[in-house]
C-alpha cells in the first residue's frame, strides 16, 4: 500500500558506428534508458514525498566517459546522471533521496548479447575492458540494496561508479 523505493534499472545498449545510427533506434534507446526513468521518478515522487523515500538509478560508466561505437548509450546514461543530479538538488529539503549506481561492464544479458561492428578499432574500446574482469549483478544489487536502505541515508545526490576501477583514471 506504500512506495518506498523507485529502482529505475531497466536498459539496453549496442555498439555501432554514429553514422550507422537509425532515428528508429535512437529513439528506442533514449526510450527505455531515459524516458522510462524519467517519466517514473515523475509519476513515484509525489507517492515517495509521503514515505520519505529514494530513488535508486542505474547509470553507467559510460555516462561518466565517452566510449567509442556507443554514443547513443553515453548520452542516455549521461542523461541519468544529470537526472539524478537534478532530482537530488530540487528535493534537498525534502526527505527523499536520489541516487545513481553507474556499474561498469556487469555479467548479464545485456552484455550477453551486446555486439560490436566487425570493422572496429579495437585500440579505442580496449581501455573499457578493465583490468579487473567484469562484475557480477550481486555486486550492483549489494550496493542497491545499501543506497537504498535506512544505512544509506547519508548518501544522497550520489553517483557511485561499480566499476572495478575503470573510471579512477
């Protein structure tokens, strides 16, 4: 009977050069990683304001640094960021919190499945690779769970990179 916590973690992502980019799936992309996020802090922070709830995004590194053959992805990812960002600014005197998680490269069906052009410059995407292997879903869910718990409540207007390092520098 009550929303406490709005986890906006839905996403997709492919690689492909910008010139091959279609409107159809640009527009696809900014749906389900930018709309949809927007459109449900909207619709759950009236319920949250009640509850003195949070917000937990999933960002991604690659809303935090550009990466070659995902510009699309970057920019929807960055749009979360700032949406966070934003969000937490315009409910600082309220209760409610606004969080972002920016995993970097998380074994799951979206890296399953994630292709990349045949035709790349594998010296511009190796460096997002990292040096220590990819992550795993209990590892975001472990920090989700954290941001979005009574020991998180200091923590607020936060993007915290999972990212085994990658985006230290």
């Amino acid at each position: 009977g009550r929303l406490d916590v709005l986890g906006n973690v839905a996403g997709i992502a492919r690689g492909e050069h910008f010139t091959d980019v279609t409107v159809e799936g640009y527009r696809k992309m900014f749906g389900v990683n930018t709309d949809g996020p927007f459109f449900l802090c909207q619709a759950a922070i009236p319920h949250l304001l009640e509850t003195d709830g949070n917000i937990v995004n999933i960002a991604s590194n690659a809303g935090l640094m550009g990466q070659a053959y995902t510009a699309v992805y970057c920019m929807t990812k960055g749009a979360i960021v700032q949406l966070t960002r934003s969000l937490a600014m315009e409910y600082a005197k309220t209760k409610i919190r606004v969080n972002a998680i920016a995993p970097g490269g998380i074994e799951s069906s979206l890296t399953k499945a994630y292709e990349m052009p045949a035709d790349i410059d594998f010296d511009l995407v190796g460096r997002y690779m990292g040096f220590r292997g990819m992550g795993s879903p209990d590892d975001i869910a472990v920090l989700f769970a954290l941001v979005a718990s009574d020991e998180g409540r200091n923590i607020h207007g936060a993007i915290l990179s999972s990212d085994r390092g990658m985006t230290s520098g």
